[in-house]
C-alpha cells in the first residue's frame, strides 16, 4: 500500500492493489481486448487470487460467477449486479474496474434526485455565458468521460435513479454515441472508445427502488450475487477484511479465532432463522450480510482497543450485534431477546465466549 493510500481514508481499489496489479500486469501474456490493462485471465487471477504471482483472493463466492461478469464486460451488453444489500457488489464494481481500466472512480452513484447532466455533461455557466457552448465550457459528466477514453463506468445503485433518467442509458448502451447539440457539428457527436462499456449495480431489498424498463433491461446482462454460504469462507472473509481494517487505523488488538467464529455463527445463524444444530430463530428484518459481520468486528474491536484492555471478547461482538439488528427495525428487538435465550444461553453452558455473549443481554432492556 502506497503513502498515499495511508494518509486518506478510502483508497480506490487500483491504489489499494497497485502492487498486485503491477506484477500481473508484468507477467500478463494472454490475449487482450482492445482497451482492457490487464487480459481476462488477469483479470480474473486478481479477483479470485493467485499464489503463484502472490496475489490473494478479494472476492469470496462463486467464481463461475467472475468468468460470466468478464465475459459479460467484453461484449456490447452493459453488465448489472444484483442481489441483497451486502453482498459485496460495489466491491467487485471496484474491483473489475480497477483491473480493465486502470482506474474505478469514473463512477455514479445513484439517488432519488440523480440528474440527466450529472450522468452525461453539464456546462460552467461563467464560461458558457462568455464563450458560449464550447469544449471549455463543457463539464463532462462520468458516462461523457467513460466513453471518451474508453474505459468502464460504474453506476451504484442504478435503481434509486427515476425511470425516465435511467432510460437515457438506453441510447448510449445501444449506438455507443453521446451527442451534445449545444456544440458545433464537428465536436457535437462522441463516439465511444473501444474498452467504454457500463458496470451496474442494484439492491433488490432498499426501499426507493424503481423498475428498469424493458429496453433498458435488454442493454444488461444480469448477475445475481448471493450470500456467502460456505461458513469457513465467511469466516476467512470476516477475518481479513476486519483485519484489514485495523491495520489501516494503526489499532491493535486481540482478536482471536474464537471470537470471530462466534460473530460468524452469530450472522449466520440469524441470517438462515435456524441454527446448525437445527435451533429455529426468528429471522430479523435487518440485512445481516458479510459486509455487516466485518462492520460489527471492526467496531468490536475499537470498543475493546479504546474502552477495554485490547482483548476483543463475546460481550464486545453483543453490544455491537445488537446495534446491527435494530438499527432497521425496533421489533426485532423481540427476536434477539428470544435468540439470546433460546441459543446463546445453551451455549453459554458450554463455551466462555457466548457466556460473555449472554450477559451483554441486559443492554436489550435499555
């Protein structure tokens, strides 16, 4: 990770993975598509890992589900994400991106009041009163510039944006052209560089969401990304990326296997509404995603670094799992009490972890 990378919150995947990147890049002898940095195979190695080139795994799911999104991302259809929130679709929007173009921030994020010229261009009115139309008046949005130097553009959320918006894709998707009338004749068309293509994503379970139209659905291919369902994964994922996460805020606490089995079992358990030993809860209304259970162990862990003497325990995961399960919807409230005492109390019996679970308990009255 560069200094650069360091000093701010966020660093873009590309930055993040410049290393990684690099050293495929290097060794990258595969067939190439016009305008892609790195071949499919590449692409590909950088998801999913690579041992051999040192690269490690950042997607953890189904990997025929990557081949589909590459080949997808090669052909004239834009490609669109879907599934539950959490499932780490702007992850591997990011991670794609960073990979075929070199750069994932040409990006929109879409909004109940996302605007036609903030996807396509807008003008600088100062200049555009002093020169009129010009190139230098011009304020490209991310689909004017995506196209112009042929690389992906991201579109978060493409389902909060209005209908009648998320339509003025349909023309771009199809003819590959952006026209600007304001212009004179001979800049007024952008023709799209080869490697322009649109990479989507939706969550089917927020609220705000609107129907894609017909045409529109056509210019996509869909890819549904589900939820992690082999438990050693999840746990792997939970680990490093929470991990991760410490590292970056320079926090340095103990955080054992033990206790992120019981986060993991925790989100899973709720997650399913039944346990592996065939207990059945009541599943909460909140998402209880992968992304979710790294949240509660990052926040865990800064409770346990800031307020506790640096050991994360089983009470630290509780108070920080109950704020997930609310957050949404109070009534779940019930189906925690009745998760902590038909589950964790048995398990208390047996395991000091969820004992120390248990008595975070009394938190749920307050």
């Amino acid at each position: 990770m560069s200094e650069f990378s360091r000093a701010i919150l966020r660093a873009p995947a590309e930055q993040v993975h410049a290393g990684e990147l690099s050293r495929l890049a290097e060794g990258d002898t595969g067939p190439r598509p016009e305008g892609w940095r790195l071949s499919p195979r590449a692409v590909r190695a950088f998801i999913i890992g690579d041992s051999k080139r040192d690269v490690r795994r950042k997607f953890y799911g189904d990997d025929a589900l990557i081949d589909r999104c590459i080949v997808t991302l090669m052909s004239n259809r834009g490609l669109l994400l879907v599934g539950e929130p959490g499932t780490a679709k702007s992850m591997l929007s990011e991670l794609l991106s960073a990979a075929i173009s070199g750069q994932s921030t040409c990006t929109i994020q879409g909004t109940a009041g996302t605007t036609e010229d903030q996807i396509k261009y807008s003008w600088n009115y100062a200049l555009l009163l002093a020169e009129g139309p010009t190139q230098r008046a011009l304020v490209r949005g991310p689909i004017y510039e995506a196209m112009r130097t042929g690389t992906l553009c991201r579109f978060e959320e493409i389902t909060r944006v209005q209908p009648e918006i998320q339509d003025g894709l349909i023309s771009l998707l199809s003819d590959k052209v952006l026209h600007v009338p304001e212009l004179a004749d001979d800049e007024a068309v952008v023709f799209a560089a080869r490697g322009f293509n649109v990479l989507a994503t939706a969550n089917l379970r927020d609220r705000g969401v609107h129907e894609m139209s017909s045409a529109l659905k056509r210019r996509f291919n869909f890819e549904t990304v589900r939820p992690i369902a082999d438990r050693k994964l999840e746990t792997q994922l939970v680990r490093e990326q929470t991990e991760a996460l410490l590292q970056q805020a320079s926090v340095d606490v103990e955080l054992g296997a033990d206790v992120i089995e019981l986060l993991v079992t925790a989100f899973h358990d709720l997650r399913n509404g039944a346990t592996a030993e065939g207990v059945v809860v009541e599943k909460p209304t909140a998402v209880m995603s992968a992304a979710e259970a790294v949240a509660v162990g990052y926040a865990a862990s800064l409770d346990a670094h800031y307020f506790g003497d640096g050991s994360v325990g089983g009470e630290h995961i509780a108070r920080q799992l109950i704020g997930t399960v609310l957050k949404d919807n109070p009534d779940d409230g019930g189906k925690l009490r009745h998760y902590f005492d038909v589950v964790v109390k048995q398990r208390a019996q047996r395991h000091a972890q969820w004992k120390r679970v248990l008595e975070a308990r009394r938190e749920l009255e307050r």
